[in-house]
C-alpha cells in the first residue's frame, strides 16, 4: 500500500470513527433525557 492510499484509509476511518462517537454519545443523552427528565422547581418563591 502506497503512502496515498494509507493515507486517504487512515482519514475516512478517522472520520467514520469520530461520527460514529458522536452517534453513540447522542443516543447516551437521548436515553439519560427518558431516564431523568426535567422537572422545574415547584418550590421556589419570587425574589422580591
């Protein structure tokens, strides 16, 4: 393999790597989103 070809392989791994990372890292946030959903605070009274 030429230094050309390894190099052109080398990046398109590096970015199929670094989307699929960002992939995974969304689906971990959408899944702690279900798990832990926002509740505002029922409690606090206006400052004034």
């Amino acid at each position: 393999m030429d230094t050309w070809t390894f190099g052109w392989t080398l990046a398109l791994i590096g970015m199929a790597g670094t989307m699929l990372v960002l992939w995974c890292l969304s689906l971990l946030i959408l899944l702690l989103k279900k798990l832990f959903p926002y509740q505002p605070e029922e409690s606090a009274s206006p400052k004034g």
